[in-house]
C-alpha cells in the first residue's frame, strides 16, 4: 500500500513538472512578444464601427494582411521596384538580405503576434516590401526616376491609395528595417535621408495647412512610418491640462456649433500653422482650417488607434482633437456652420457625411485622456 501511494505522488510530481515546464515555455514566449512591440492588431471595440478604415487597400505590408487575394495585384509590383532599385545581380539582392537576417528577431518582436512565417518567408517578406517603400519614397521625389509605364504614378488613385495603405496601424515595417536597407542600397544621392523622404510622401495626407516636418527625432525613437507622422504631424506648443479628473461627464458641456453660436459665442478660423492650436478668448473660439477628403477619416482613426495602444496621456493630442471636434459636430448643421466660416473645407460632399463620420469615431474613443489637451 506505501509503495502505491508512493508510486502515485511521482506521477502526480512528475506530472506538475510536465505542467510547470509547458507554461514556463510559455511564459517566455509572451516575454519575448511584448519586448519592443508596436505594431499590433486592432481590437474589435475600435474596429467595429468601420472596419474598412484599418484595412489596407491595394498593399500589404508586414505579415497582417499578407496572403490576402484582393492585395496580391501588388506582390508583383514589389518585385519590379526591387529591380529598379537593385537590378538584376543577385549579389545586390544578397546584400539587402544579408542586412535584415541578423535582425530578424528584432523584427519579430515589433509584432503584438506570433508570425507563422519561417525565418526565409520573414526575412523575405521584409526585405521585399522595405525596397518597395524605400523605391517609391525616392520616385515621388525625385520624378526623373518614375518610368512612365509604372501605373503607381501613372493612375492616381493608386498612389492616393499607396499614400493610405502605408500609414495604416496594421500595415507597418519596423522602422530600423527601412533604415538598414536605406543605408545598405548605397544610393548615390543621400542628400535626402529616409525621414525626408517619407514625410514628403505623406504630405498630401494631412489634413491641416501645414506640412509634415522633422522635429529633431532620432532614427532610434522612430517606431514605424505611422509612428514618424505622429512625431511630425504636430509643431503644436500645446500643453495638456493635468489630472482632468472629474470624467468623461464633462464632455456634455461642450456645446456643438449650432449652440454656440446662438449662445453669443464667435466662431473664426485661424491661420495656424498648427492645427491642433485651437484658440478661444473674448467670446471667439478660434479654430484652424481642417480639409477632409476621403482618407481623412481612415487617417484620423489610426493616429487615434495608435495613441490608444501607446497608452500615454501626453501624447493623445490627436484623440484629444477628434474628440473635441466631436463635440462640436453634432449634426449636419453644425457641419454646415463650420464650412460656412472657412473652419471645414468639405471635399466629401454632404455635410451629413463629416456629422456621421465624427459621430462615428467619437464612439469608439473611451473618453478623453485624463490630461486632456482642451479642457481648459
């Protein structure tokens, strides 16, 4: 009977050291996972209300949306541009990959998930989509290099497409992967460095008068491409107000345009640099010009989403302004309100679009940032 139960606590042991050894691997997975991640999926309470905004549309970049049947027109036109970029030798082409492998890990760990890609696929993929993105940085620059059967420039929608794609959250390269290849290509003009190149490519983008521009950021604190224009879309001064503790209640207390209006309260626009600078002194709320387009609203849900995942109050001056303009739009009519002051510039059509739209995004934001950028 001692030997049974003997016999009996090995196995139990035996069994919780089987058990131990399978969550302790376990555990160093989710530990390797979460070291440098930036780039993740966005979860459904954002995505519900339209998914589109997130999903790419001609491209895709990185591992999310690999595989897709409606991308793969571009797969091929990545393998033209590599060869415009390197040609033909394959020592050129080696040289790229022999860049990124060390880095493969690194690289990895920049994804919120586990990709189900062998160490070639990934290194491939990488290489691939970075001399895509660093071939048409450089073409939309410099135009002599754009061949004139090359459709991405020759039909413009699909650069106004690529320009969208490219800055969406689930789309994005580790940005010291585009730097290796930059510095590995050896291009015989680097007058223009990577950070130039690509936020002259986004400009069109934003929504705002001025144009993106670099703020003395190193490459080694840039994350990814989306990352770089939330670093360089603002020059704004703007502090946020601390511990706005009293909740989200307070929101209701801002009263869309209509109202203010009738109120007494003078609406201007203002010809800031800055497009967050928002203005109210003396009975007039003074608000920077905000051109929407069709990608205006995938290219605000983003920059929300990212600062969602980044989970810093300070940084949250985008969510902070979608939110306040939520405020201020409630209807058509204040749409109409805004546009009639030059505050809107409306490239979509009906004023009941941009209501529905800001209506929309403000649902999924969980409440302004405790040190809301506007409360003051």
């Amino acid at each position: 009977t001692d030997c049974s139960v003997f016999s009996e606590v090995n196995m139990q042991l035996s069994r919780s050291a089987d058990v131990s050894i399978t969550i302790q691997e376990k555990l160093k997975c989710v530990v390797a996972s979460e070291l440098g991640c930036n780039i993740f999926r966005i979860h459904s309470q954002l995505r519900k209300v339209n998914e589109k905004a997130y999903e790419p549309e001609i491209i895709a970049i990185g591992p999310y949306h690999r595989g897709k049947p409606d991308l793969s027109g571009m797969e091929e036109h990545k393998l033209v541009y590599l060869k415009s970029l390197r040609g033909e030798k394959i020592e050129k082409v080696a040289t790229c990959v022999a860049a990124v492998k060390p880095l493969e890990e690194k690289a990895r760990k920049c994804y919120a998930e586990p990709i189900a890609l062998s160490s070639d696929e990934f290194v491939e993929m990488m290489v691939l989509d970075g001399c895509f993105i660093i071939q048409l940085l450089l073409k939309f620059k410099q135009k002599d290099l754009i061949d004139k059967t090359d459709p991405v420039f020759r039909l413009e929608w699909i650069l106004n497409s690529l320009q969208r794609d490219l800055m969406l959250f689930e789309n994005q390269l580790p940005f010291f992967i585009l730097c290796k290849l930059y510095e590995t290509i050896e291009l015989p003009d680097h007058e223009s460095g990577l950070i130039d190149l690509a936020l002259n490519f986004f400009s069109d983008l934003l929504p705002g008068h001025a144009t993106a521009r670099e703020n003395g950021n190193p490459q080694d604190n840039i994350k990814h491409l989306l990352d770089l224009i939330h670093k360089n879309w603002s020059t704004s001064k703007l502090k946020p107000v601390k511990e706005m503790t009293s909740g989200t209640g307070d929101m209701a207390l801002i009263r869309c345009s209509m109202e203010l209006s009738e109120a007494g309260i003078k609406l201007e626009k203002i010809a800031q640099e800055d497009i967050f600078d928002i203005e109210f002194e003396n009975g007039t709320l003074r608000i920077p010009t905000l051109a929407i387009e069709e990608r205006t609203e995938s290219f605000l849900r983003n920059l929300v989403a990212y600062e969602q995942y980044c989970g810093d109050d300070q940084i949250n001056l985008v969510t902070d302004y979608v939110t306040f303009l939520g405020c201020l739009i409630k209807s058509e009519k204040d749409v109409t309100k805004l546009s009639h002051h030059g505050i809107i510039h409306n490239f979509v059509g009906e004023s009941e679009v941009i209501s529905e739209m800001f209506n929309k995004m403000i649902v999924c934001i969980v409440g302004p940032s405790r040190n809301f950028h506007y409360a003051e």
